[in-house]
C-alpha cells in the first residue's frame, strides 16, 4: 500500500512521511530535487514536480498527499484536473489535499473525482514561528504586527498524522476536516510561551505592516507572498482563530498545545551554550 507524499521536504510533508513510516506503510517521496533530500531509511525518493503532472510517478501508488500550491511563492497548483486525471488512471484510491487558504483548481478536481478524497485545512503551522528564531537567539526579541490578532495554530506533527491516519486506515471519504490547535493564541502569548520553554525572556516588539512587509522583503521574501501573510494576519477569517476538533476526530486524542511544540523545538531558540 505504497503512498506517494507530495512535498515531501516541507514541514507537513516530513511529518506526513514520518508518520506513515510509523504506521508501517511504504512511502514514495516525491521532491523537484532528490539529490538533496534526507529521508529516513525506507523511504523511496523520486523526483517530480505538480506543475508537470507527467513527472509524477503513480505506479504501484494506492494513495497520494497532494498540495494545493506549488514552488516557493505559494502560486496556486493551475494543473489540477490534469494531476487528478493521472491520479485516476494509475488506479489510486485515496487522496489527502493540503488546502492553500482558499479553494483551489487542485481541490475543485478532487472533490469532483471519483477518489476516496478528503481535504485538510490546517489554519496556520506552529512551525511557521520559526521565523523568530534568530532575532531570539542573537538579540532577544520578536518583531512583528497585529499583536492583538489570534491564530489557532496547529502542531505540524498532529497535520502528518491526519494526514496518514486517512490515507492508511480510510474512513474519511468525502470530508474536509478543519486541523487547529487547542486555543487561539495572540503573538504576544505566543512569544510567552516561547519564552517560558526556553527559561529566558523575550521581548515583543509590535511593528507597523509597512514595517512588517520591508524586513519580509529584506529577508528575500516575493512581494506576492508578503502581501498574501500580511493580508490573512490583518483580515483574518473566523477559520483561522477558531479552535476545531479535526484533529481529535481522526486521530481520537486532543490536539498538541502551542506549549508542547515551543518544548519540544526550544533548542531552535538558544544559541549554542545559551540558556535553556
């Protein structure tokens, strides 16, 4: 029962992998650049790109994790009918499709298939706060806007396994689950959470958007993307900060808590011989 993982480097994506390794399932790895990748033994690694669905290798596949986006600008998947129709042919049964934020080409084609499709809307990743990372471990502080927005962010880790549980064990045919964390959490709160996992203070600096966009493009981001981070942070939807019992309905446990993953990655946070 091999399942093909789409974005297999990302931080859903590994965690996807990791999880229907732990489930015993054969995984093929799909990446645009396999001589790059590190996946744990076991793991088949293949190159491929979803822009050019004839890349793809299906044979022998019997569910696939797909993604709504493609590249690094978070450009919508426009080959959509054309990867289902493949998808189809090769005799997949199930498909997982990581949503983009709003409906996409890729999710219209499978909702429409005759697949075994369910589609997964992760509001926000508890990873993406690795951003902070550096700022913290050289100076200490947290730059950003919105302080008085909230996210209902999830665990990476509770998004893999979904993900796997659905593909493996089946069941979810024809749903779309909403994936959050237990608690919709400001930045604020969430830099104190960082903070009490790493042992030291950190402090918040609250920036304007002009600011936010400049250190974005400073950092190398597109102008697309930074408009499109700074626009969900500004507006919002009621999805993203409302806390949802996805992933308690698949995997029949709570959701990890913000406070558990800031434990577990806190050593991101701390230079070398800092305090923990």
């Amino acid at each position: 029962m091999t399942i093909l993982v789409a974005g297999a480097t990302g931080n859903a994506g590994a965690q996807v992998v990791r999880e229907l390794l732990a489930l015993g399932s054969p995984v093929r790895a799909l990446t645009r650049n396999a001589a790059a990748a590190r996946f744990p033994a076991g793991v088949e690694v293949v190159e491929g790109d979803l822009t050019r669905p004839e890349t793809i290798p299906l044979e022998g596949v019997t569910g696939v994790h797909l993604l709504a986006t493609a590249g690094d600008d978070y450009a919508e998947l426009t080959t959509g009918p054309e990867l289902v129709a493949r998808v189809e042919k090769a005799g997949v049964r199930r498909a997982t499709v990581l949503w983009s934020g709003s409906p996409s080409p890729l999710e219209e084609a499978v909702t429409a298939s005759a697949l075994e499709w369910t589609v997964l809307r992760p509001v926000d990743f508890m990873s993406n706060t690795l951003v902070w990372a550096e700022s913290v471990r050289r100076e200490g502080v947290v730059r950003e806007p919105f302080a008085s927005s909230r996210s209902a962010l999830v665990h990476e880790g509770d998004i893999g396994a979904v993900a796997a549980a659905v593909l493996v064990r089946g069941g979810h045919g024809g749903r779309t689950y909403t994936l959050t964390g237990p608690e919709a959490l400001t930045v604020p709160q969430q830099v104190a959470t960082i903070s009490a996992a790493i042992g030291r203070e950190i402090r918040y600096v609250e920036l304007t958007e002009a600011q936010a966009r400049e250190e974005m493009l400073a950092q190398g981001r597109p102008p697309e993307v930074a408009d499109f981070l700074l626009r969900w942070r500004r507006d919002m939807p009621a999805v993203g900060y409302t806390v949802d019992r996805g992933v308690e309905d698949v995997l029949g446990r709570p959701a990890r808590s913000f406070a558990s993953w800031a434990r577990e990655r806190a050593g991101s946070f701390v230079s070398a011989g800092g305090t923990r």
